[in-house]
C-alpha cells in the first residue's frame, strides 16, 4: 500500500497569536511559516491590543526552536516537520488591483508558489481570516478556518433544566418541606429515581420535579456530593413594585446557582434578554451590598470563607460595528462606554436614588466595572466576579481572567455564544465556549442555558428570527 504524501500547511499570522501551540496541532504534516509572518509578529508586539498575542506565540515558537535551524526544518512531536520560507514570492503576476505590499497577498502567493512545486502534495493555507480564504478560493488555492481548538461537543452540555418524573408523594412531600423550612434539601432515597437517572445527572444540574399523576412540580438542583436534590423558589406570579425578582423558572435556577457559596465557578448562556447579567448581578448585590438575602436552595452561612466583599464586572473592549477609533481621557473615561450596560442593569437593584448610590458603591470600592488589560500578575480575592459579554474573549484571554482568580472568589460567566463580535472567533472556539466545556459536570462547577427573553417580547423574536 503507497504512503499518502504529506500535506503542507502554511499558516497565517492570526493562527499562532489567536493558538500559540497551534505549530503542534498538525500531527505527520510539515508546517510552514511564511517570513512575512514573523515579520508581522515583531510590529504587532508592541501594539497595545495585540501585542500580548503576538509575544506569547513569539514566545512558543522559541521553545519550538531552542538551538536548533528552522530553515532547515524542526521536527515536530507529530512527526512533521516546521520551516520558514524565507524565499517569498514575485508579486508581478497578482490580480489587476492586489496590493504588492499587503502581507496577506505575499502569503496567497507563497502558498501559490508551493503548490506549483510540490505538485505531488496538497498545500494548504490556514488562517482565521474569512475574506483571506475567500481570495485564496479566487485563486484555486486550498485554505481551512483553523478549528483544533473548536468544542465539538458544547451543543448537548448547552441544557437548560432537565424534566424528571416522579411520584406524586414525592411532590407533596415537597411543599410540605417548603411550609416549615427556608432551604431544604430531599435524600435521593426518598424520591424512587432509578439509578440510571441519578448517574445521567451532572453536579449541580438544574431539575424541574413533575407529579406523574397530578401534574404539579417542584424546582430542585442535584448535588452529587451529598445526592441530595436542593430545593428551588419558584418565580413569583406576584411582582414587585421596587426591586428585582425571577420571572421565570430559568432566573429562578439562574439566581440560586449564583447565590450557591459551594459553586465557585458557573456560565450562563442563552440569547440576548433572558436575564444572564441581571442575576448574576442581583447575586453579588444580595451577597455583597445587602447580605442576608439567602435564596432557597443556597445556605450563604453554610461557606463562611467565601465572604465576598465587592463585586467585580469584567467586560471585553471589542466593539459592535464600526470602530470608532481613539477615545481620549482617563482609562476609566476610555473604558465609559462599555460600563453602559453594567450601568443599567445597577440602576434597575439600586432604585431611586440610583445615581447617587451607585455613585457611592463605587467610591467605597464594594462595585468595580473593568477591563481585562491590566489583570496580568493580579490576584482577585474575595470578589463576586463577573465576566459579562465572555464569548468575545479568546481561549487565551479567559484563561489570563480565571487564573487570576484567588480565594473566597465567586466567578460567573456570561454569555451569548450567537453573538460573537470578534473576527478570529466563533460560537464554538471563542473563551466562553472553552469554559464551558472545561468546567461542566466538574465538582464547585455549574452551567445553565437560559432560553426565554424577558427584556421584551420584540426582542425574543428578534433573538429567534434575525
């Protein structure tokens, strides 16, 4: 049987910065590096967005090197080989109007070269860039979408709350449990579940409890520590004239996981309007700003180490549309415009006198609403950690945010994974994605999938039908 030939895959720049071990992702095949690339490594590692990027895969492509030529090729762990063409390519032949000087066009043609050479191998350019690949598709090259880190299973760990049938005692017992005690909690014992429901189950999973007979239901999270099924509130049909409530089974679950001190780590996700933030927020302000406010299925005094003493809102600094270009200012003046949202939310828990309040808080350093770029080295203790917007933070920035995280620390992520603003990323490759698919079922870990809008409903079908 005749070997297949190896392939040649050409990466672009946004590849290594967006992946530095992406040079070890491509098994027996021979990797190469066009000049130009690391030519465009050096300019970008002193800009202020990318430059942390562009150091960290300069960084791993030394270790790669160490003391050994990689003009005449590194072997790789796979078995391939990594080079860099220093040979470039004559532009004369580009397409009437291609740029001569644009590095993207100088790869197209490297890859065009290759190809010409190695007629018995396919060359292969992958890059991050859509438009890139489109222009190589113009010119009859092969180019792929980088996809080694995309989580190809994040669609069946997405759940919402799980439906389990039990019997009608079950249920009864159930509001019995609610009239005499605030928090409580059912022995699996005592439910009748058969075990292969019990082990289909993740730690801290959300369940809705239905009456196989009478209809009736109950809220509960399992706790595969002590199995035990935690009971829930339901969501008020009454509502508030001031203050923050539920309005419905999802927020309910929403706010008891994040009010829970034995969950250190939890992602929400669920389209725009289904309340991620707000209950996240409504937690932290419930531990943080007006503690005591236990919620049924959490025991705040059952954790006294995880005192959180402020809440700390991180929010990425991509935009939606346009750039707008410079800011001037403070870095907190810079960094106004993406409070907006945080801000809203704030004025909705702190009523009236909002402004003044919130204006308060923040002095005496109980609110934070800040950027990720100068997290590097820090240790955040004791905060009810926020990580709004998550799905446009990259595997690598998210990674930076959750390692900084020390003791009596509560991290919450939220996110819309159909609502990536970041070129490089995607609904399964971006931070958020990564997040939950590490964290899920592990223990002090919970993930919920919230699915109904409650901002308006012109907004739940826009999030449905745009």
């Amino acid at each position: 049987m005749s070997q297949v030939p190896k392939k040649i895959f050409v990466i672009d720049t946004n590849v290594v910065m967006h992946d530095p071990d992406s040079l070890r992702a491509f098994q027996e095949h021979d990797v190469l590096l066009p000049i130009v690339v690391l030519e465009e490594l050096d300019d970008l590692k002193s800009d202020s967005r990318k430059g942390g990027s562009a150091r960290d895969a300069i960084r791993a492509l030394s270790l790669i090197i160490k003391n050994n030529s990689i003009h005449k090729g590194i072997q790789l762990p796979g078995g391939g080989t990594l080079k860099v063409d220093v040979d470039g390519d004559s532009l004369t032949n580009l397409p009437h109007g291609w740029s001569p000087e644009k590095k993207d066009n100088i790869i197209l043609m490297t890859v065009k070269r290759l190809a010409n050479v190695h007629t018995d191998r396919q060359v292969i350019l992958v890059t991050k860039d859509s438009s890139l690949r489109i222009k190589a598709n113009s010119l009859e090259l092969l180019a792929e979408d980088y996809l080694n880190d995309n989580i190809s299973d994040l669609e069946k760990m997405s759940i919402g709350i799980v439906d389990i049938v039990v019997d009608d005692q079950v249920i009864a017992d159930i509001h019995q449990c609610h009239q005499h005690q605030h928090s409580g909690s059912l022995l699996l014992e005592k439910m009748g579940l058969e075990a292969a429901i019990i082990h289909s189950l993740y730690s801290n999973e959300c369940c809705r409890l239905r009456g196989c007979n009478n209809g009736k239901s109950a809220l509960a999270i399992y706790n595969s520590h002590d199995k035990t099924f935690r009971l829930v509130d339901k969501p008020s049909i009454k509502r508030p004239e001031v203050g923050v409530v539920p309005r419905n089974e999802e927020q309910s679950f929403a706010l008891a996981l994040a009010m829970d001190p034995s969950i250190g780590i939890l992602t929400f996700s669920g389209d725009a309007g289904t309340g991620k933030s707000l209950m996240a927020l409504l937690a932290g302000w419930n531990h943080v700003i007006k503690p005591g406010s236990n919620y049924r299925g959490a025991d705040v005094n059952s954790h006294p180490e995880n005192d959180c003493s402020r809440i700390l809102v991180l929010r990425p600094t991509h935009e939606l549309g346009n750039e707008i270009g410079f800011l001037p200012g403070t870095l907190e003046e810079k960094f106004a415009p993406w409070q907006r949202p945080t801000f809203t939310s704030l004025k909705l828990l702190a009523g009236k006198n909002h402004k003044a309040e919130i204006a308060r808080l923040m002095q005496e350093d109980k609110i934070e609403i800040s950027c990720i770029n100068h997290m590097r080295g820090d240790t955040v203790n004791n905060a009810f950690m926020i990580i709004d917007d998550a799905q446009n933070f990259s595997p690598k920035e998210m990674k930076a945010i959750i390692t900084r995280v020390g003791q009596g620390t509560k991290v919450i992520i939220n996110g819309d994974l159909n609502q990536v603003d970041v070129e490089e990323l995607g609904p399964t490759s971006n931070g958020f994605a990564h997040a939950i698919s590490r964290f899920h079922g592990q223990q002090g870990c919970a993930h919920l999938r919230l699915l109904k809008g409650e901002r308006s409903w012109i907004a739940e079908l826009a999030a449905k039908i745009l």
